[in-house]
DNA sequence: TTGTATGCGTTATCAC
DNA sequence: GTGATAACGCATACAA
C-alpha cells in the first residue's frame, strides 16, 4: 500500500540511494535532482519508513518516561515538561507506569522487557538504592534516574536535595511558630529512597530546634496519595496533645490531610498548619492555598532530555550528578496572605 | 554486542525457523527441541529485536492516545486508565500531547507524522467536525475517537452524551432551587464540539424550567483550566444581580470558580452553588466538595481499547458508536451533606 | 554526485 | 517437525 523509497526511485527514474539522500538531507545532490526526487515524494505521498530506518540505525527516536503512577499531578505535571522538552530534540516519549509493582522496575532497569524499542529510558523510581545497586550499567540502555539525591555514582541523575527541601518546609513550620510537627510519608513499608531523605530533613530541623522529633507523630503513606494523607491525618488529630503542624512528604498527601483536618472539626491554618512539597497546580487554588516547596520540573525535564541525549549519542560519558533547585512557597495553609493565583 | 536468532541457532545448533518457532510460542515444536533452544536462549541471554519483528510484520504494538495536554487531570486519569487497558491486550500506549495546537491534531490524523509507529490511535480531539470531515478514512491508520457524542458515522468513538451529561447537571441546580444559573466553558473561540453540546444540554434544562437562558450569563473559556475557571467567575460575580449557582464544563473549572467565589467573600454552596463534570479526584477531597458529573473512564478506555483492537485485526469493521455511561454526583458544592472521601 | 549491493533481525514461504 | 532462504524498507560501504 504505502509507497517505498523504491518505488519513488522507480518513479523518478533515480537510484534508491538519490531519494535517500534527498529524504534524511544529505548535502551533495544536485538541485535538479532534489526536485525531480521531491516531486516524486509528493506525487506517491511517501513517509519513510521509521521501523526500517531504525532496524538499519539502532535508533528509534523514542524515550521512555517511567513513573509510578501517570495521575498523580506531580508526574503528570512532569510528563509534559519531558515530553515538551524532549520533541525539541527530536525525540518522542512513551510512558510507563510501574503502579508501584517493584518486579516491573527491575525488568525495566534490566532490559528484560521490550525495552530494545528504546533509545534511552528516564526513570523515576521507587526503587530502592539496594535494588538499583543489583542493576549494572551494561545490563540497561541509555539512563537517566529523576529525582532521588544519593545514587551511586553509576548513573546519570536529576537530583532534588530531598534532605534540605524537607528542612526547609519544617523550618518554615518552626519559623511560624508551631512546635508540635507532624509528618506524613515518613517509612512506608520498603526503604525507599525518598522518603528516608526528607525524614532526615525533617528530623534534622527539628532537632536543630530543640523539638523533637517525637515518634508518635511520625505516619507513613504507602502511595502518597491524597486518600492516604486523609487516613494518616485524622489519626494524628486523635494524638493528645495533638500536632499543631503537619508536613506532608507531597502536596498530594497534604490535600488530603487538610481535608481531614476540616472533617475534624478544626481549621487550617489556625488550629493545624500544613505543608507539602511538589507545587502542583491544585495547590495553588486550594482553599487554604497550600503551602509547599517547588520542585522545578521544567528544569529537571530539560537537563534529563538533556543528558539522555548526550549519553545515547556518547554511552561512555561518565555519569553526572544535577541537583534542580527548589524554593519555599509560603501560602495560606501556613499562614500567609492570599494571593490570587 | 546483543544475541540475535542466529547466534540461538548456531549455540543449540538448530536452524533460525526452529529458534524463531520456539520464541514465538509455535505449537509444533519437539519438547526436546524446545528444552535445547530454550536453554540456549538463557545462555546467550537472548531477547526478540522488536524492531525487527515490527518490520517483518508490520505491528508494532503500539498505540497512540492523544490529548490536549496531559497534565489536565482528566486526561491523566484517563490515561491512566488506558495504559492499564492496553496493556491487558498487549499494547504499549504513547502519550502525544497536541497542546491545542489543531495543526499538530490534523497531522496526526492524517499521517502526516511519523505515524507508522503506531498500529492504531486513540483521539481525544478538540477537533471540530469541519476538521474531521477533511480528514478520509484512508488517510487515517485505525482510529478510535474519544469523548464526543455527534460525528459522523465514519470513525468508530466511544461517546460521552454530552447534552445529557449538561442537563443533568443544570437540572441539578434547578432542583436546589438555584434560579440564576451561569456557565463556564460555552464557545471559545473556535467551534469545538464538546462546549456546543454542554451548552445545549445547559439552555434546555433551563428552558424546560423556564428560567432563562440569559446570555449575560454565560462565559466562555479556552483551555478548560483552574486560571479559566476564576477568571470567568470573577466577571460573573460582578454581574447584577449575581448568579446563585454555576454550572462548569469541566471540574478544572469548578476548582477555579470555586476559588474566586471565595475571594470574593462569597460562599460556596450558600451563596453560589458550583458543579462540574469529569469526576477527577481533586474534587472529592476539595472543601466543599466538588458535585460533578462523573464520567466513566474506565469504561470508556477499556472500550476504546477493545474497539481499536478488533479494528486494527479487521480494519473493514463497520465504524461503531458506543455511548459511556456518566452518572450526576451531588457533594457539598451544591449542598450534599459531607461524605468521608 | 549518483548507482549497486549488502545487511539490520525477524517471520514466512517453500521444500524436505 | 525442521532446515534453508527470501523478503520487510531503509542506510551506507563501495564503486563508478
């Protein structure tokens, strides 16, 4: 049905080689024959075939995005800075979800999958630095970890300074006042990386303050979801004396969590303050606006598009650390002014 | 570097039609045979170059969903729910974000794009039905349009009704006893299908109850998104006198009208009634809760995805129009007494 | 500058 | 039931 590159030679009376030539822009063919090629092209209404250029080439022009979950805003939000960074480049994403399952991580990060579709994979994970450490760099293709702060120096990877944004979303908690802080996300039931950093960071704040940590008011959120921020908060609320603060590990959790101080009976952020970190949009239009700390996807997806492609084009790169920066947002749900969003 | 068919073959010293019989699950295979290719196959640590196998059968498994933009939560749900869909069947999903551009959707529908990547395409348009009708069968690889309810009949969509869907809505406001009713969302700029239908469900209901429509009432908005959603509300509130409820095209809407009513000192239900549609998760732990129109999408991925299935087996299928169920959810926004979410 | 021929890794068509 | 071999559509080494 579709037409080949030979048929467009045999309808331009060219070889296979000139219509390739004028088809991926080569240099040296003369104008009259890029015309007559073209003219050609236009008249069968020839693609090129990427499949088969990419059999030839070994290279697909696509990415793979993988996430936990493509519904949660964070990586949503995400998804399109990748996708928007990645076409300027030339190359299209296709995303994955892992749901949480530990098993597809590692047939991703080993290639035991379909994975040879792939130029080169940008992973978000859940993994743990235990799992990831059972993954060698000539087991998996071209990889970009999103994300985590402490890798072994083995892979490329976007960072967040997981450890001082939670420091500073506890401090800003301290900083107005409260000293019964509450955290949410804490040690779910595998060591995953994140959470353990922005335990420290709060921890760490907390301590640098002379309040606390105290255990009882630490929860763990197994999907940092906003149903699991709604489930950790009102048992913190039924803590005696019950927290004053509570710092979610995402803004997700903390949408939930503020429900559930509502459900109580209670008011944020007089009588409970809360904070998250991520700065998704509904954040933003929450009634109390949440306060949280920005983490800068635009940023990241542009330096991880940025180094996956370097590294597809050169494996031997030595792999790099990037740390996106990240900003405290003060809003209403810790006390500050509104502002329209 | 990676082991090839050939190299299967020469280890367990069969032919490459015996290799290839054994990988793709051919029934008549000596157990012998198979026991010799197999353990050669976790020798060599063989895997199947889909790339390959693509350009011999022309499948490549994989699926296109397109979407106005992927971080709308919406779409990321519905996404979501597609992934999980395709994946049952055996298809990877790309993401493709047209981001409101019609040219980028005309592309895509026409091929024009390096489309042959795909096997078959799933449309979330915001395409009108002028631009769907320059586009012919022929032109398309199987396609499977999403969410609108009137095409014509040349391409299979799993429809939402969208009038329906609007009247239930407006006729739940009515039934509070609402009388001044506005809507977000009717007539962008350009004449997509969606906000057309949603307004005529929107006027017939009022007509019905004989309250309007007034056309002061109605506010248009482009993209379907919180900063939408205030800003029109915003303009409705200084409307004399001010409407008691707004009706909303989308929950994203309804999260920014939310907003605005409260910046403007107003509440919400009390003074200004708000309903969305789309049923996303944001509304349910909002305060007050968002009332809504849910629409089904798992239903609707896991029709469309068993549509595009059959079709791209027998592209001759005669196109087919399923209609998804949605169902009217009243929460605390239109005066529902609080629900645990 | 352009033409010819080979191979990318697989499946499928023939024989045996 | 298994083996040899021809495509699939393209890019490129080599020749001209």
């Amino acid at each position: 049905m579709a037409a080949t590159l030979r048929d467009v030679a045999e309808h331009a009376n060219v070889s296979v080689r000139t219509v390739s030539n004028v088809v991926s822009g080569y240099e040296h063919v003369s104008s009259k024959m890029r015309a007559r090629v073209e003219q050609a092209i236009d008249e069968l209404g020839y693609r090129p075939n990427p499949v088969a250029r990419t059999l030839r080439t070994g290279r697909t022009g696509l990415l793979a995005l993988v996430v936990p979950e493509i519904d949660v805003p964070y990586f949503s939000e995400l998804a399109r800075d990748v996708i928007t960074a990645a076409a300027e480049v030339g190359y299209q994403v296709m995303i994955d979800q892992t749901g949480h399952d530990h098993e597809r991580e590692q047939d991703l990060l080993r290639g035991t999958d379909r994975n040879m579709l792939f130029d080169g994979m940008l992973f978000a994970p859940l993994a743990t630095e235990a799992e990831l450490s059972g993954v060698t760099e000539s087991q998996t293709m071209p990889l970009v970890l999103l994300g985590e702060h402490t890798f072994d120096g083995r892979f490329d990877h976007v960072a967040i300074d997981n450890v001082q944004a939670a420091a500073d979303a506890t401090d800003h908690l301290i900083a107005i006042g409260r000293t019964r802080i509450a955290a949410i996300g804490a040690q779910p039931k595998e060591h995953y990386t994140t959470p353990l950093q922005r335990t420290e960071g709060y921890t760490t704040a907390l301590e640098r303050a002379g309040l606390g940590p105290e255990p009882s008011l630490i929860r763990a959120a197994d999907h940092y979801s906003r149903a699991d921020g709604y489930a950790a908060a009102s048992s913190l609320l039924a803590e005696s004396p019950r927290p004053d603060a509570i710092f979610c590990y995402s803004d997700l959790l903390a949408m939930g969590a503020a429900r559930a101080v509502f459900d109580a009976g209670l008011q944020v952020p007089d009588d409970v303050a809360i904070i998250g970190i991520d700065d998704i949009e509904e954040g933003r239009y929450a009634r109390p606006s949440l306060s949280t700390v920005s983490l800068d996807t635009p940023f990241i997806a542009e330096q991880a598009i940025a180094r996956i492609a370097a590294r597809i084009d050169d494996p031997t790169l030595p792999a790099q650390e990037i740390v996106a920066p990240h900003l405290l947002l003060p809003r209403e749900s810790t006390g500050a002014a509104s502002v329209t969003p």
